[in-house]
C-alpha cells in the first residue's frame, strides 16, 4: 500500500470520529500514519513509482486533491476547513516522522562512481589536445600514461625536448617511431643533411670546387718567362742549356719572371781581336741572348760595338743569332781604343728611344782592361745612375783577374754598377757561372 492510500483511510476514520471527538482525532490518526513506518524500509523504491491515477510529480499536492472532500459532503463548512487543516498536518507528520535508513553496503558505489568521473575527463583531454603544454591539470599525469601507451601522437606529450618540434610542426600525424619516449621528431633530418657525410650540408663539396678554383689563379699568375721554352727549342734549338741555366739563376735570386730589356756592350779594342777570333765573343752574346729570352718579351738584344768611339750597333734575335757577331765585327772595320763613356752614352740614348720611360735594363758590358779616360767613363756612370736608375751595368772582365787594369772595376762606386772577372779563357765557362756573375747584384 501506499502512502497516499494509508492517508485516505486515515481521513476517512478522522471524519466519522469527527462528531464526537473532534480535538483527539489527531492523535487517533497519528497512529494510524506512524503504524505503517516499518513498511517503508522494505519498499524503498515505492515513492519513485507514480500511481497510475495520479501524475507522479509534486507528492506534496496529492493531499489536496478535492477526492476525500467529495466523500464527506454533509459535513459542515467548518468541519471541512479544519480536515484540510488536519489533513495537511497529517502529511507533514507523516513525511517528518518517516526515517529512511540511510544504506551502509552500497559505500563501494560512490567509490566506483567517483572513479570514472575523473576518466571521462582525462580521455578527451588528450584526444582534443595532441599538445602536452596546454594541459594545466596536474592530477591526470598518472592516467595519460596509460593512454600515451596505446596512442603514439601523445607519447611525446611529457617530453619537452619534443615540443617545439611539435609546435614547428603543427600537423606531426606521420611520426611512427617513439614508442620509447626517445626523441623521435628529432630523427628524420633535412636531405642537405642526407646527402653529406661530414658537417654542414652538402657545402663542403662547394668549398673543394671553390677552393680548387683558387689554386689555379695562383698557378696563372706565377712568374713565369718572357719566352716559353716550347718556342725557344723551335727557333733557337742551340740556346736550350743555356735558357734552362738562365731560369734557374734568375729562380735563385728571386728574379722569375722579371721583365726587362737586354744589351750588350762589346769592347773592339785592338787587344780583343784574340777573343773574337775564338768564338769567346759570340758565346757570350749567345748566352745574352738565352738570358734576354727570359727577360724580354721580344727576345732581342740590341748590340753596341765601341771602341774609340761607337763603331757600330746590331741585333740578336733568336732567328738570326749564329755567328752574328763574327759578321757584324769583320764589316766595322779596324780596333781602336777602349772609350767607356762613348759605349754608356750610346746605351742610354738607344734605351731611351725605343723603351717606355722607366723600363729596367741590364747592360752585360763586356772589356778586356781600364777605360783611357777615366774621368769620362765615371761621369758617364754616374749621371746614368742620376738620370736613369733603371739601367743597370753589369762588368764582364776577359782577361788575367790579376791585371792591374781590372782595379777601375773593383774601385767603382756608382751604385748601378757591378763587375764579373771572367778569366783568360772566358770561352770555358760554364752558363750557370757566368748567369751567377752578372746577375751577383742586379735587382731591378
């Protein structure tokens, strides 16, 4: 039975008893409502279940419902205020005495109700979030552990070293590696990378071509000679030993690659008909010539034969050199005397006139003794080296070194200037011996 049907029965005895006791019918009806209490414990349920004649909300209202009021129609006005009085009075006490036990078995139910309150939570968290960072809640650190095991994307999600990959990147759906927690947006790298095996990306190949461009230019701007020796072997095959002598004197001293202009001074005095005659003459300006190759662009040698004065001029060139001094000696007539200034002056006027200002010279001046003047010849030597310190003198002595004569070369003190004794028998030196002496001192 219900409570509302134990309240009906009551209201029904309240209204018959009413005529004769109408203060104690309270009292009666009291233990009528309490009598039913230890009926409730056993149906717990029975107050969610509405009464099919009535809507179940609002219990509280049942008691007003006009049904027991039709049923006492001949009671008086005043009788039926003070029922629906009593009636609610009964209610209230009816509610107000009802206890229901409060069930100590189910504690376990909120425990396990609690558990998965905290789970919903953190299941969407990390499905909405790929991003460990945003996640302020410190309590479900233990739960995502769990979660990071069957979901690969959040497994970097405690990790801070993969976060600002995971940030730069922000669609990381392809990172299939990091089961273990390891570092794994860091592992594909560039294909710069790829492609090199040592340091920085595919720029050091660039580096050796750039290098190996730079060792070039060195290579064409080394010194090398006026005249290279493929052209000297086909039109001068006979100055081959000499030309090599001459590159490795110049290389010694530091004078690869120099440029200069050539001449050569040859003394017709009458004591140098003897080396005219053995060839000593032509072999020194065949060596001359072999040094000019290295020197000069044209490899030329411009020729100046003095003696009293100028006899006469010549050239050497490596198409017309062999046994061109002997001709160009026979047709200048007879010796004379040993003139140093005439032979200098004619030398400067000549480099003036056919070379740009400033061009160096170096003059092989041949002689076998002492200049007749000596006044002369020094001025001459050094206004040259006043007026053209370009031109250099370089002394060639045939002769005894011992001779007295030789002591005008030993004591000159010009500046541009220097002396080689190249003996009796200048015919047998060696090219690198006479390279050695005439280029002692010539730095242009």
């Amino acid at each position: 039975m219900g409570i509302l049907t134990l309240l009906r029965n009551a209201f029904g005895r309240s209204r018959k008893e009413r005529a004769a006791q109408t203060e104690g019918a309270t009292q009666e009806t009291a233990p009528a409502v309490t009598a039913p209490e230890p009926k409730l414990p056993s149906q717990p349920a029975a107050p969610a279940e509405p009464d099919p004649s009535e809507p179940p909300a609002q219990p509280e209202a049942t008691p007003q419902v006009p049904e027991p009021r039709s049923e006492s129609t001949p009671a008086p006005a005043a009788a039926s205020t003070s029922t629906s009085t009593d009636e609610h009075d009964l209610v209230k006490a009816a509610f107000t005495n009802i206890t229901v036990p409060k069930p100590t078995d189910p504690e376990p139910e909120p425990q396990s109700e609690a558990k998965p309150e905290p789970k919903p939570e953190a299941a969407p968290e990390p499905a909405a979030e790929p991003q460990p960072e945003t996640k302020p809640d410190p309590q479900p650190e233990p739960e995502p552990k769990t979660e990071t095991k069957t979901e690969p994307k959040t497994e970097t999600a405690p990790e801070p070293a993969a976060e600002p990959q995971s940030e730069a990147e922000p669609t990381p759906a392809p990172d299939p590696a990091p089961a273990d927690g390891d570092k794994a947006p860091q592992g594909p790298p560039a294909p710069d990378n790829e492609s090199s095996t040592a340091g920085a990306g595919g720029n050091t190949d660039t580096e050796g071509e750039a290098e190996g461009t730079k060792a070039t230019p060195p290579e064409a701007t080394a010194p090398k000679p006026a005249t290279t020796a493929a052209r000297l072997r086909s039109q001068a095959p006979g100055l081959t030993t000499a030309y090599k002598a001459a590159g490795t004197a110049l290389k010694k001293h530091g004078l690869t690659g120099t440029r200069a202009r050539v001449h050569l001074v040859l003394d017709r005095s009458a004591s140098m008909r003897a080396y005219f005659k053995d060839g000593s003459a032509q072999a020194l300006a065949e060596q001359t010539l072999a040094l000019a190759a290295h020197l000069d662009p044209e490899a030329a040698v411009h020729v100046t034969f003095f003696s009293t004065e100028v006899d006469g001029t010549g050239e050497l060139t490596l198409a017309d050199h062999e046994n061109k001094i002997d001709e160009l000696h026979g047709a200048l007539g007879r010796m004379g005397r040993t003139a140093y200034h005439a032979a200098v002056e004619a030398v400067l006027a000549h480099h003036a006139e056919h070379a740009p200002p400033g061009t160096p010279a170096l003059v092989v001046f041949q002689t076998d003794g002492a200049p007749d003047a000596k006044t002369p010849a020094t001025q001459s030597l050094t206004d040259a080296a006043a007026n053209h310190p370009n031109v250099h003198f370089s002394f060639v002595a045939f002769g005894d070194p011992e001779n007295k004569a030789f002591d005008y070369l030993r004591k000159l003190k010009t500046g541009n200037a220097s002396h080689f004794l190249a003996g009796e028998t200048p015919k047998e030196l060696t090219d690198k011996e006479l390279y050695e002496g005439v280029l002692a001192t010539w730095r242009p």
